[in-house]
C-alpha cells in the first residue's frame, strides 16, 4: 500500500539520512539525523500512514551510525521461509480515477490503472515480497515514461509495482464466450454498456476473478441473471459509481460511508432505500450489498452505462467463480452473453469482502478481496508450522507461525467437488506463498467435513504431519479471543451445528474457555430433528422436533402445513431419525415458520435473517419467560407464549431477541465473568449482536465480539490456530 515510499517521503521532508527496506514480513527503517527530527519521524509515521495501512507494532533501537547521504528504498529482501508481506487487493484510489477521467492525461480511459495506494497486489503476485518481477505484471515492462515515475522520489508511483499505462501496461477487450473479439481496446467499455442496456448478461474479468453484471434498475435482466446462474433468491450485491449514487439507493448516515469508501472497498450491507433498484436485486430484504468501482475498467463501465449494476461472482451457484478466461468460457457459456476481459493474468482467486456496520463498526462477514490476507499476531506460535483448515462451510484457511497467523481469502462452502477441488488448490497455494510446509495441521473435530478428510489424507501421504482437532465452538471463541488478543472469556457459543463432545449437534453453548482447555458451563436444552440434516433447511420440522421435546400439541398453521407438522412430530418421538440439537440457529429456524415468515431456507440462515428483519421493523419487546437451572437455558415457556402470539408474527421476532439476549445476562449473572466473548455465526445477526453487547456492557461487563474476522465459520481457522498454538494438550477429538 506504499508503505516504503511513505516512509523515504517522509524521512526526506524531515531532512533524515539512511534507508528502508522489507524484510522477513516486517518494514525496516534506519534512520540518522537530529533528535528533533527523529522524535518528529516517530510520532507522525502512524498519525499520516497510508489509509490502508496498519502498523501492528513499532519499535525502536539505537543503531551505528554513517548511513550515508539521503534516504533511499532498498530492494526488498531476496524471499526464502517467512511471512506473508504482501498486502491485501485495494480499490481504484481517487487520483488514478482522475487521471482517467482527464482527456490531457496519458492514462485517459485506462481501465487498469494502479499507483502505490491502490491497485491488484494478492491476485497478481507469485511469491513474496512484493515486487513486478514476481508477479502477473512480469509480463508487461514498463515504458520509459512508467519507469520514469517508478525511479521518480517526487512521484506518487514511486515503487509502484504494478504501474502500467495504455502504452505498456495489460488492455482491455470485449469477446464473446466462443472467443471471438466484439470490441478492442478503444470501443471495449461502450459496447459492454451498450450490451447491459439491452438487458444482456456480462461476464468481467476483475481483480481475484470474473463477475456477472446485470442493469440493477431491470427487472427482466436480474431474472435472467438469476435463472442462468441458478441463484434464485440470494440477494445480489450492486455497485455504483459514487457515493452520491450510493446515496441514492441506500442510508447512508453514521460510518456506512467511510466504510463503503474505504480502501479495501468490501460490499456493504446497508439499509435500503427507495425503489431505485430492481426488488429482485435483494427480494424481501430490508438490505442492499453495496460496493463502489473496484477498478478503473469498473468506473468507466458505470459512466458509460449512466446506473447502478449488480455485480456478482462470476460462477454457477455453488461452485467457485471462474478465474482464467478458459475457466470463464467453460463456466460462463450459457450464462454470460459477452465476455470484457483484460490480459493479466489471475494467480489466485479472491472474491469480495463483505462487511456490515454494527455498533458504529464495520464487522467482516466474508474475508475476500480487501481485507485477505488478514495478519493476527498469535504469540504461541513462534515455533510453529501450522495450517488450520477451519469448517466445511464458509471454508476460509490460515496459516500460523513466526508469532502471527494469516487468515486467507474465503473459498466457499465444500458441499461441490469443484469447490473442493479448489480449497486443495487454496491450500497448496497458501503454504507455498509462506514458502514452508506446514508439520502441523489442524481441523475440525466433526469427521465428515472435508477439511477433516483432506487434513487425514495428507496425514496418509506424509505419516510425519500431526493432525490435532478442535472442537467447533471451542474454536469460535477462541477466534474472538485470538482477535482480540486475549487468553480467557466466557464465550457465547451459537451457531446452526456443530459437533459436540457428547456427539451431538451443538450451537447453543456457554464455555470457559481458558487457552487450549474448554468447559460447558451451560446450554440450551436439546431438542429433536426430525430428518436430521433436513432440519437445516425446514424449520417446520425444527419446530415440530420442539413441540415434541414440550410434549406440546401441534398449532393450527393452515393448510399444507398442518399435514406436514403431524407427520414431522412423528418423526420426532423416534430419536434413530432424530438427533438432538441445542443450536440457537435452529430456534431461529422453528420460530420463523411458527409465525410464517419463512418456512424452507433457500440459503443459509434466510429464515434467522427473516426473523431478525422483522423484530427490527417491529421494534423492542419484553422477553418471554424461560427456565435456567444452572446448566439448561429452558426455550419451552418461550415456546408457549410464541405459539399464543403467533398472529403477530413481528411482536414474535422481537420478543424471541430479546429472550435471548435474557439467556446470557441469566448464565453471565450465576458466573460473573469480568469478559464475555461473542461468537458463532447467529452473532452475524446485527440485532442480537447490539442488544446482547449493550446488555452485558450495562452490567459492567467487557465484550469482545468479532470484527475483523467474520463470526461464523468463516473465522473457524484462526481459532483452530490459536487453540493448537496455546498448548500441546490439544481439546482432540475422542
């Protein structure tokens, strides 16, 4: 992110000798000159660093003298076994989109353009550290007058590696899947707009893969893109020129702007407003996903195009978007009608961040382009090798040593072969980017998730590797905590699943945990699912396999429903076709049908999405009664008293929030911890993840709560690490 040039423009203002260099994952800085000016050097380097920068720690030695005349950046370190010290991909900065936007610049109408402050900078590398000679851009020398402004101190390309021009630089081009060329450089942009008017479907290869882009104002057009790409319901993320435009389409009051305008430029989630947008970008939700041009090819396509576009992995649902263009044409055909393509290369796919804004924050729900690699220092550890593999969903890996772990880009669910195929790829790619191999691997304790299948059979090739396991929910606290830098908390556990050290499905869960050991000091009281996995996606049979747990009668539902609640309580009071559950993500789930808001989950969490919208539009209500005898949160009198106010489907939601945030004052009061640590992925949920910190902060007690890691388990990995790492006595499996 410029780093080393902010750091020679500084010392050189401040009359300082000597030079810095990157070395090992760390910024080193030698330095000679007056006391006054070097106590000025040290208290404006993090006061005036670069946005994207993030100074985790500095310290300061005296050293010998005579380091010469000037200051000068040194080439980066010859890379041997190490850290990662590339940083994340950043969003097109104002200044490049200016000399874009000027028809006296020489970079007028470049869509690739990058200086030292934004640009491609994970996708385009092969190794590290940072430099062109290793990276995509290898392929493009740079022209005199690029090179000039690379070798030019006064430059804000100064040490830009990925600096191109239309002269030197990668060009774009608008094909067809079949690959023959519609438009070339010069008419690229315009016939690509011209195709979105007419309501077609455009494949764009960006920065960590392709993206389907659709006219967001058309309804026919979301409908076609949504039918190709199999993606029926999911909402779609849109991306629009500028914050004006955002503006138009969403609230954008408090810190939304600072965090949609940010430098890694993730989606944000933000509250919708107006009929700007087609209802079928985000059908029911009271949230767009927005984001602002991730390019320049982007901000010229939006200018050309004059509205908003849906922007969304360029993939069939399911499986992991195309990164080649020969993945894109096998992938895309029948689903894009035209391909804008540009020809540096894709080395590793990366697709958006999504974030929302909590309590004034921006909180991470999917690491991606932006904000991956994410660099957590993880003092135990020093000595390792390791690569915690983290779930079979949302499967986002890191690698662990040298006092830090890396959190790398999200792949995906692993239900698809495809998607599977490429978490091998994300992992083999990830441990030689560190340029070691791992002698240790961690996973999750469940044995059917295909990281634990991966991590066994690389066991099998390399019988030396270890291979420990971590429960779930011990290693959803211990995300937060690693985060957060701490070594204990009562942790608030809940999420839809997750295997147990009873061997059953967990998700309602208080631990202590106190580094590599964990205790169950409470839980919400087990209830049957009938069909077992197929509970995941009917919360009608959640809710059946509750009533069953009561021995409560069937509510009249109407309809269809009535049939189908008799035939799932049956399937209830038969524990062989009903394993228990105490996750809070199925309560959800039950509660969401009971009042018809949302019986089939079509994606994940669509029905606690639901609930969680409509105890927001409804507004805050008194909790209903549960019971607590010291290790069993007791949801049956909730149960009840929904089933009584069932018609009131709003007045429901609310009140069921606010049990559950009732739940934990209840636990946190019997144990009086002094912190409380927030985690699993119903934490995603920004209504309870507000009322339970304001709850527990009015009680005097600290609240750590994810924020640059995502609560679910997208945030798995860092916790197996950090389990792993704190102690050889590993929570194992059994």
């Amino acid at each position: 992110m410029g780093f080393r040039p902010f750091v020679a423009g500084l010392a050189r203002g401040l009359g300082l000798r000597g030079h810095v260099e990157n070395r090992g994952g760390e910024v080193i800085v030698a330095i000679e000159g007056s006391a006054a000016a070097l106590d000025a050097f040290a208290a404006r380097l993090p006061e005036e660093a670069p946005e994207a920068a993030q100074i985790e720690a500095a310290r300061w030695m005296e050293v010998e003298g005579g380091l010469g005349d000037g200051f000068v950046i040194r080439a980066s370190e010859a890379r041997g076994e190490g850290v990662l010290a590339i940083g994340p991909d950043l969003r097109v900065c104002e200044a490049c989109l200016a000399e874009v936007g000027d028809p006296e610049d020489r970079r007028f109408g470049y869509g690739l353009n990058a200086c030292t402050a934004c640009g491609p900078r994970l996708t385009i590398t092969a190794r590290s550290p940072w430099a062109r000679a290793d990276s995509a851009m290898a392929s493009f020398p740079a022209c005199p007058a690029c090179q000039g402004e690379f070798e030019d101190p006064e430059d804000r390309r100064w040490h830009a590696e990925a600096i191109a021009c239309p002269d030197c630089g990668p060009r774009l081009r608008l094909e067809a899947l079949d690959g023959r060329g519609l438009a070339g450089p010069e008419g690229a942009i315009e016939s690509a707009a011209e195709l979105l008017r007419r309501g077609q479907v455009l494949g764009l290869k960006g920065v960590g893969g392709f993206q389907l882009l659709v006219d967001a104002r058309s309804e026919a057009a979301v409908e076609t893109l949504r039918a190709r790409k199999r993606r029926p319901h999911k909402a779609l993320a849109v991306m629009v020129a500028d914050l004006r435009a955002a503006a138009e389409l969403v609230d954008l009051t408090g810190p939304a702007a600072a965090a949609l305008d940010s430098p890694a430029g993730p989606i944000v989630l933000l509250p919708r407003r107006g009929p700007q947008a087609a209802e079928g970008v985000a059908p029911g939700q009271p949230r767009l996903g927005l984001m602002l041009p991730t390019t320049a090819a982007h901000a010229r396509l939006l200018a050309a195009f004059g509205g908003p576009i849906v922007a969304t992995s360029g993939n069939v649902h399911g499986r992991p978007m195309a990164r080649t263009l020969d993945e894109a044409r096998a992938q895309l055909t029948g689903v894009a009608d035209a391909l804008l393509v540009h020809d540096r290369a894709i080395l590793r796919r990366c697709d958006d961040s999504v974030v929302q804004v909590v309590e004034g924050r921006p909180r991470a729900l999917r690491l991606g382009r932006g904000l991956a690699p994410a660099r957590f220092e993880l003092p135990g550890s020093a000595d390792a090798s390791l690569l915690a593999l983290g779930g079979h969903l949302q499967h986002t890996p890191a690698y662990a040593g040298e006092g830090l772990a890396l959190v790398w880009p999200y792949v995906g669910d692993l239900d698809e072969a495809e998607t599977r195929v490429a978490m091998g790829e994300g992992l083999a790619d990830l441990c030689a980017t560190i340029g070691r191999a791992p002698t240790r691997v961690v996973c999750d304790a469940h044995p059917d998730y295909a990281t634990t299948r991966w991590a066994e059979a690389a066991q099998r090739r390399d019988p030396s590797l270890r291979v420990d396991r971590v429960w779930h929910h011990h290693a959803h606290v211990a995300a937060v905590l690693a985060e957060h830098g701490r070594a204990a908390a009562l942790g608030v556990s809940w999420d839809g699943a997750g295997l147990g050290t009873d061997r059953s499905s967990w998700g309602g869960e208080f631990l202590l945990v106190e580094g590599a050991r964990f205790r169950r000091l409470a839980h919400l009281r087990p209830f049957p699912l009938p069909g077992a996995d197929a509970a995941a996606r009917d919360g009608l049979r959640v809710l059946a396999g509750m009533l069953a747990a009561a021995e409560l009668p069937a509510p009249r539902l109407g309809g269809e429903q009535d049939e189908a609640l008799a035939r799932f309580l049956s399937i209830a009071r038969r524990p062989r076709l009903s394993p228990s559950s105490s996750a809070v993500g199925r309560l959800f789930d039950a509660f969401a049908a009971l009042v018809g808001l949302r019986r089939r989950s079509r994606y994940q969490a669509e029905a606690a999405c639901a609930l969680e919208h409509a105890a927001a539009a409804h507004g805050p209500a008194p909790a209903y009664p549960f019971g607590f005898d010291g290790a069993r949160l007791d949801w049956r009198p909730a149960l009840v008293g929904a089933i009584d106010e069932r018609a009131r489907p709003g007045l429901v939601a609310a009140r069921v929030h606010a049990t559950l945030i009732s739940m934990i004052l209840a636990v946190v009061a019997r144990h009086r911890p002094r912190t409380v640590a927030l985690s699993g992925g119903c934490f995603a949920n920004a209504l309870l993840l507000a009322g339970a910190s304001e709850a527990l902060r009015g009680g005097g007690v600290e609240v750590l709560s994810p924020e640059r890691l995502p609560p679910g388990d997208g945030g798995l990995a860092l916790g197996q690490a950090w389990v792993a790492t704190r102690s050889e006595e590993v929570g194992a499996c059994a």
